[in-house]
C-alpha cells in the first residue's frame, strides 16, 4: 500500500481485513456499503491479495456460510450486513456463532448525521426508517461477545482489527461494529506500521494439573470419556483417538454433540448412551462439552468429573450444570496431547488397561450388533423408514461425504446410522431452525471437491432462504444436495404436546394444531436453478435418486431430494 496516499474508510476496512487474515467478506448487500465496494474494486483493479467477496439474498445466508466454512477451517470471516434491519435479520445465525464458540467479524452501517450534515446526503431511509436509540449495538449486545460503534474514520482500521481480535480470542464468538457512512467517507491516512493479526495464543494447562489427572486415570477402574465438539478439528479428533487408544477409555459422544468427535467402527466407541455408562462409572473425562447429559441434574452421583475446554463456564448460558470436580483448561487438543505423553512416562497398568479394552470391545461389537439389526429391521418394512434412509446413505454415497444436519426428532438416528466416516465428517450446529443450507454452502466452499449433503426435516427447510440458497449456489459453483426427511408435519410439536398433555385434546381426537405440513414439492425448486430434485416413496427410488444425485453434484448441479417418510 502506498502509505502516502490519502484514501477513506472503506479502503480502512478493506486493509484491516487483509491484516486479519480472512478468505472472504460475504455480503447480503445493503447501500451503507459504497466505500467498501470502491476499495474492492480498487484491490481488483490493481492486482492487490486481498479476501475475496461474495454476495447472497439474504442476511442469515450470508452468516451461515461464514459459520459454515469458519467450521471446517478454523479460520475467521468477515460479514457486512445492512443497516439495523440486516443485522437483525442475520441475529439468528449470529446467535448461532455465539453458541457454537465459531469467531466473526460482523459489521453493518448507519448514518450519524441523518441527512442535516453540509454536502452530504446518505439518503433519506436513514432518517425515516433506521433511527434507532441506543444504536445498533444496543440490539445485538446479547447475542454477540462484543459491540460498539466505530466514531471516526482516524482510527477505523484499529477498530476492525480489535473487533477481529476480539472474536477470535478465547472463547471465539461473533464481534459487531457498527460503522456509520459518515465514517467510511471520512478521510483516512495509512498509519506508518500495519500488522498481519496473530492467532490468539493456545493456552495449555500446566503440568501439575496434568499429573494430577493422570493420577486420577491411573486409579480409576471404570473412566469413562464423553465428548461433544473434540472433532471440530483433525488434531482434535486424532488427540483423542490417541489417548482413548493408549489407556483404553471408552468414549461415549453427547446427545448434543455437534461432530463427529470418534470412529464409529473403534472398538472402544460406546455410541450415545450416557446413562448406562455414568451409573459404571468412578471417573468421567468431560471434552469440550457444555451440557453433557440431559436433565442437568443426570450426571454421575458416585464419580468424580474432569472437564476439559477452552471456557468451561459458558457466559452466554443461564444455566449451568456440570457437577466438576477438576477443571483441566487451555487447549484441548493440546491437553489431550499433554494427557498422552504424561500417561506413557506413567506406564500404565498393562493388565488394566488390557482387561477394559477387552470388555469395552465386546461392549462395542453389540452396540453395532443393534445397529445393524435395527438397519435390517427398517430395510424390510414397506415405504422408507428412517433407520433405512441413513443406512441407505452410507450404502450409497461417497465414503468422503461431509453431512449436515438440521433434524430434530431424526438427529439421535442420524447420528447412530449415517456411515459418516473421520473427523469433520458430521456437522449440526444447533440453534435457531433454518440455517441448514448456508451452513452446507460454508461448508461446500471450505472443501469443495467433497460432496456436501444436508439432513433436513420438512419443516426445517421452510425455516430456509432455499430459494436464495440455490441462486448462491448456481452462481458461484457450490453444488450440495439436500435430503429432506418429510413426514408432512412438524412432529416435535406433536410429540411435546403428548408428552405435556398425554390424556389431552389432542391425544383424544388426534388434534394436533401444531403439526401439519401441507406437502411441499421441494423437489421442484432446484429446476429453477439448473439443478435436479427427486421425489421418492421407496428405498429402491432412494438408491437411484442418491446415485443419480451425487452424479449431478459433480456436474455442478444443485440437488433435493424430497423422502416421503413412512413414519
């Protein structure tokens, strides 16, 4: 850059998010942001490095692709929406990021001046329409680490850098700006040094902490890992593949779990079933789980509690209950890393740890006994049942396929039965409905030579901006498919309203208010974007469509296939 030239403060942001280090600033475009487009065009007519720009119909799309390819890369992405009304429109993806511990920088604009400034016009929506007291910052405080207003275009490249800075440090989650047009006009002089961000430091534990639990494995008989979000990365997933395998604890994954945090086909994997294996139990390592079992007050009387993350205590929670005993913090694949070299200078009981391998496997070949005789039991019933629809995606599709989920009463049974294979091969990110298909798009654009697929009820992709989604999807090559589970009809809503009223009015006269779907086509809507849909009764209709599919997702099409459920 050069340093000498007096430019304003859109080429601010844009030299911010360079320094950042993110791969793109993703748009749902609104007329606040003039001046950053000058400055990306500018970087494109001169041939300056620079994060890419991407732009879609629609704000909660524009998050959900940041969160989605934040995810599987670890890396942080910036998001411009517009004005008041953009931010809010995104707020549920927001919150989203908030939860899910993923970093974004997230700015929308505003004017200050309001029309009255002296050869200025911002236009006149800024008055009539997006005069809010307290600013933007005041409504989207609770849903994001950090907000405040950028106030004058002499130190706006600091400020998205810290605001950068603040989302990524620990715990990582979603940090606004707002940034007014006056600011982004202003002048704005380089400052004499600019800076590559750092990554936030990797905290680890130290070292008496980790003896201590080695200790504590050490003389346990029955420890017991559960995990929820280790698989958010290879080294994360690899880490505790290594420890689990060194001293053989089983590994039971969280209900809530949002990866796939452990190979289905080891032998000490243990499935979901935390209940059985808490009451055994007289040690329970917690990793990177914020609500490991369900209700709260459910966890191990007669067992003491490790937990392990980043930020145990989560800040955005109203409620709490892990039951530790010991808080081991910092790093978790860096802990876990520590935990496995302390536990090779330990030298483990050989006989221990050969007696729970032994019977933690047989443990493992009946669990997936029950798997597979569940699986067959579905395949022989008429229509499609969803035990059959998972097996039938791990029978059919690639066995590098990267699955989205966003079921609700489905997702124990995809999580049990889809054959999704290593680390970063599952994903549901749990939130606010709707946010399946962006995510799917972050993720397509993250690893764009796997195939993509989205797990969706019927009643979660009306939640979606599907038709928004698709048009992203055509214009910048992004196929994925979506398999939407159709039982025509909300059925939590059915079944909370049993479980509240079992003898009720509903129960009686089969009057469920809550429930219905009219019979949506999905299946149609894909043809409007150069893409393909299926609409499919049987499992035989299901082989061809997955086949037939995945074919046309490595021909660039965009794919839905509507699964008329039998149940």
């Amino acid at each position: 850059m050069d340093k000498s030239v007096v430019m304003d403060g859109g080429e601010a942001i844009l030299q911010a998010c360079r320094d950042l280090g993110s791969d793109y600033i993703i748009t749902s475009p609104g007329s606040d942001w003039g001046s950053v487009w000058e400055a990306l065009g500018r970087q494109k007519i001169n041939g300056v490095k620079g994060p890419g720009y991407l732009s879609c119909g629609h704000e909660t799309l524009a998050v959900n692709i940041a969160m989605g390819y934040t995810a599987m890369t670890g890396n942080m992405q910036v998001v411009l929406l517009h004005a008041g009304v953009g931010l809010l429109q995104g707020a549920v993806g927001i919150h989203g990021a908030r939860i899910n511990d993923l970093p974004m920088l997230i700015m929308s604009g505003e004017s200050s001046t309001f029309g009255d400034q002296e050869n200025f016009d911002p236009g006149a929506q800024w008055y009539n329409n997006h005069n809010a007291m307290g600013g933007m910052p005041r409504a989207i405080d609770p849903v994001v680490k950090w907000a405040h207003q950028a106030s004058s275009s002499a130190n706006i490249y600091e400020m998205v850098a810290r605001t950068g800075e603040i989302a990524m440090a620990n715990p990582p989650g979603p940090a606004y700006l707002d940034v007014p047009i006056e600011v982004m006009m202003g002048k704005w002089v380089p400052p004499a040094k600019t800076r590559q961000v750092p990554a936030p430091a990797k905290l680890r534990p130290a070292d008496a902490d980790i003896e201590k639990v080695i200790g504590m494995i050490a003389a346990a008989k029955n420890p017991v890992i559960t995990a929820a979000s280790v698989g958010r990365s290879a080294e994360g997933y690899n880490a505790l593949v290594e420890l689990a395998e060194l001293l053989a604890i089983p590994v039971v994954e969280s209900n809530n779990s949002d990866v796939n945090n452990f190979p289905k086909d080891h032998p000490l994997y243990q499935g979901f079933e935390t209940g059985s294996l808490l009451k055994q139990a007289d040690l329970v390592l917690v990793m990177r789980s914020r609500n490991p079992w369900y209700p709260p007050n459910m966890g191990p009387i007669s067992a003491r509690v490790v937990t392990m993350d980043e930020s145990p205590l989560k800040l955005h929670m109203a409620y709490q209950n892990l039951q530790t005993d010991v808080y081991l913090g910092g790093d978790v694949p860096t802990s876990l890393k520590l935990l496995s070299a302390a536990a090779r200078a330990a030298k483990p009981d050989a006989t221990k740890v050969a007696e729970r391998r032994a019977r933690w496997s047989a443990a493992h070949d009946k669990l997936m006994q029950r798997y597979r005789a569940a699986e067959a039991d579905a395949r022989a019933k008429p229509g499609i049942r969803p035990v059959a629809l998972c097996a039938t995606l791990a029978e059919v599709l690639p066995a590098d396929t990267i699955y989205l989920d966003e079921t609700t009463v489905h997702g124990g049974i995809n999580k049990r039965h889809v054959g999704h294979k290593g680390p970063q091969s599952y994903i549901a990110l749990r939130s606010g409905l709707g946010q399946g298909l962006g995510l799917a798009l972050g993720v397509k654009l993250a690893r764009p030579k796997q195939p993509v697929v989205t797990l969706i009820g019927d009643g979660a992709y009306l939640y979606n901006p599907a038709v928004q989604g698709l048009g992203f999807a055509r214009d910048e090559n992004l196929p994925t498919m979506a398999v939407v589970y159709n039982n025509k009809g909300y059925r939590a809503m059915r079944e909370n309203q049993l479980s509240y009223y079992p003898d009720g009015a509903g129960a009686k006269h089969k009057l469920f208010l809550g429930e219905p779907i009219n019979g949506f086509a999905f299946e149609d809507l894909p043809n409007l974007f150069g893409g393909v849909g299926f609409r499919v009764e049987t499992l035989d209709q299901l082989k061809a469509a997955l086949k037939e599919g995945n074919a046309a997702m490595s021909e660039g099409k965009s794919v839905v296939i509507n699964v008329m459920l039998s149940e």
